[in-house]
C-alpha cells in the first residue's frame, strides 16, 4: 500500500463555515492525517498558543466571522508551526507583505492543491531545500 501523503500528521484548521471545515477534515484524513482538529472560532482557540504546539500544520481561514486570523497565524509561526491560509478574499497583497513564505490556497479549492501546500509547508519547515 502507498504511503499517504499527509501520513500521521496532526492538522489544525481554523474554519468557520461548517461544510467546508467538515470537507477539508475528511480531505486530510484521506490522505492519511493522524488527527484532525476543527476550530470555528477565535475565542475557541482561546488565549495560550502554546496549546497548539502539538500540530505538525494547520489551515487558517483569513477572516473568522469578520475577524483577522492574523495575530493567531503570527502565534503559530512564533511556536515554528507551519501553516497554510484558506481564503475567499482576492487580494493577496496584505498576505504575502505580512506572510512572505506561506501558501495562500484561493476558495474553492481543489483537494490536490490544499494536500500539496500542506505538505510544502511541513517540508519548509523542517528545512527541506525542495520545499523552496
């Protein structure tokens, strides 16, 4: 049997619009993701980062009910977690300023492309050159 591209990993994602986040937890654990965990809000993810060191990456939807993710993302990039941004919005502009490195995958999406910028994501991070 091949291995599954997202084998065992630990996925977090931040969604708050309930089909979606029920079709990228089933996405993730297609492709072979150990645990899968659904946040749809930001007071669900609470105050201490520090809870979210245990994933190995993570899907964070730019805007939750109107408000930025973006001091979470900044979190999870302080603890080295790798993620990706799912959004809606068209203009990337803000993103790739404040987000240089990390994927931006566009609503709707193909399941190929958020499998493939997760798995780019978790290379980046561990220091694989063919992430670049």
């Amino acid at each position: 049997m091949p291995k599954l591209m997202l084998d065992g990993l630990r996925i977090l994602i931040l969604e708050d619009e309930f089909l979606i986040a029920m079709d990228v937890e089933q996405l993730c654990r297609d492709h072979g993701a150990g645990e899968v965990v659904i946040l749809k809000s930001l007071d669900e993810a609470g105050s201490d980062p520090d809870r979210f060191r245990v994933f190995d990456v993570a899907v964070i939807d730019v805007m939750l009910s109107g408000a930025s993710t973006f001091d979470f993302a900044k979190g999870l990039r302080g603890l080295g977690v790798p993620f990706v941004f799912a959004t809606g919005y068209s203009d990337f502009e803000h993103l790739s300023r404040e987000f240089p490195t990390v994927r931006v995958v566009g609503k709707p999406y193909s399941g190929s492309l958020l499998v493939e910028a997760l798995l780019h994501a978790v290379k980046q991070a561990a220091g694989d050159p063919m992430a670049g």
